[in-house]
C-alpha cells in the first residue's frame, strides 16, 4: 500500500523539509498549496517542494504537478504537462491519476473535451477519489454530484470516466456511500466499453472477471485474450499492470503461479512508489 501523508504531518513538513528531509518535501508542497497548518497559500513554494518530491522519487507528487499545471496554479495551464504528470502518477499507482491523465490527453491529442469542462471533470474526479488528501473536505452531495459529472461522461464515451463508474458499481461501500447500488452488471457493462477503448485498468479488470467468472460466463481464452492484451503495454509505462498480465498468463497457461502471488507482486511493486532511472525530472 502507498504511504500517504497524513494532516498530522503536515505542521512540522516545512521545517523538516527546508533542514533536507526527502521525506517531508511533499507535506511542505500541500502545506503551501493548501494554506494549513499556519502556512500561507503560495503556489510557487508548492510547485517548488512538489518537484524536489518527485526528483527525489515521490511519485503521488507527481499527481499534484498535474493539478497544478492543469489548473495553471503557480505556473501557465498547460494540459500537455498536466498529462505528462498525470500519467507518471497513475504508472506508479497512483489512484486515480489515470483519469485525469486521460482528460488531458483527450484534449492535447484528440481535442474530445472542451476546455470549459476539463475543470468541472477534474474537481469530479479529484472529489471521488477514496484516497483523497485529507485536507480536502468533500460533502456526500459533492460526491453525488460528483458522480453525476463523471457518468455524463462515461456515457459520452470517455474511457477514463467509463473505468470510474465500473469501479464505483463494483464497490459495495462505496456505491453504496454515493446510492447507486453495487451493480455488478453495470460494472462490467462500463469495463467493457473503457477496455474496448484500450483503457488499461479496465483491460485488467474484464480479462479477472473472464477468469474468475463475474459477470461473464467464466473463461480462461478470453481471460488470456484480454490479459495478453495488457501485457503488450509499454513496460516502461505500465509495469504494475503489465507484470501482473504476465504473471497472470504463466498461471492460467502453465499453473506455474498461484493467483495469489501474482496479486502480491502488484502490491509490493505499487509500495515500492519510486521513480525509474528512465524518466525525466522535472525541470519545468
């Protein structure tokens, strides 16, 4: 599991991280983003500690540089960069991340969105997100409408919001917190359509529920099929998803593995939560 930084940590984050503390470059960039803890709201010192983070390999801070260069806080809006963060968060991940990566390469690349919508969809999505900074405070009729946002969305077509809404049909709580029902039905109706977009959670997801047999009839050459498909992934953008269809397709093929050591090893890569010596540092 990724550590998260607590609001309890966030007082002491600046003196620690001004003493050299990698461990507290991130605290110090929300203390300034949000303003707390006696700190004052100033989005140049919040950009400048998020990048310290990611240099020295936070990669949850890299889901705060795509806010920030998505919002054109402390820096220019640029929605290339904002994807470019974005997207280095989710392939470390990140949760959520995926998504509002997703948003802004539809507009950099394929121009789907307008630009008056990105914003609306990116608080939906940050709003909705169950590990959301605690200092965030978000009401159940946010989350509702929220929800409401990102479903007219998945409806139009948009992958990364067709993937959200199957994870909130699939889980109980947190269905079950925005009152829509867990649907297992729904869920799979809405993986499918993200994973026939090439969307690469819902590709993992419809290719465990061919194996395990929810909400299709079980079956293991579609399994293979869609777990084959992740596998062809860019390794160096994906390796938590494409390591597990690999581990996934050595169990299902030859019995090699059990399952449960192929969702273990997603686990412990996901907590690693480090950087590659491949990716760029941020010099933006």
């Amino acid at each position: 599991m990724i550590a998260q930084t607590t609001a309890t940590d966030f007082g002491k984050s600046i003196s620690r991280a001004e003493k050299g503390d990698v461990q507290a470059y991130e605290g110090a960039g929300l203390d300034y983003f949000h303003g707390s803890n006696g700190a004052p709201q100033d989005y140049a010192k919040a950009l400048f500690w998020f990048r310290k983070a990611v240099n020295n390999g936070n990669s949850s801070a890299a889901q705060m540089l795509g806010e920030m260069y998505g919002r054109g806080l402390g820096v220019p809006q640029d929605s290339e960069l904002a994807a470019k963060w974005y997207r280095m968060a989710a392939e470390h991940g990140i949760p959520f991340a995926a998504e509002s990566a997703d948003l802004f390469e539809h507009i950099t690349v394929e121009g789907r969105l307008e630009q008056r919508r990105l914003g609306e969809l990116e608080r939906a999505f940050t709003i909705l997100n169950p590990f959301q900074d605690p200092a965030f405070d978000a009401s159940i009729e946010d989350r509702k409408q929220a929800f409401a946002v990102i479903q007219k969305a998945a409806m139009e077509g948009l992958a990364g919001a067709q993937s959200t809404i199957a994870f909130i049909y699939d889980d109980p709580v947190f269905a079950d917190q925005l009152g829509v029902g867990f649907d297992q039905s729904k869920a799979t109706e809405f993986y499918l359509a993200a994973a026939e977009q090439h969307d690469p959670d819902a590709m993992v997801a419809i290719a465990k529920r061919y194996e395990h047999g929810i909400g299709f009839a079980k079956d293991t050459d579609k399994a293979l099929m869609w777990y084959r498909e992740v596998a062809k992934l860019p390794f160096n953008r994906f390796s938590h998803l494409t390591g597990l269809a690999g581990c996934k397709i050595d169990f299902l093929e030859d019995g090699m593995l059990d399952n449960r050591n192929c969702e273990t090893w997603t686990s412990t890569h996901q907590a690693r939560n480090g950087l590659r010596d491949d990716e760029p540092h941020l010099d933006q």
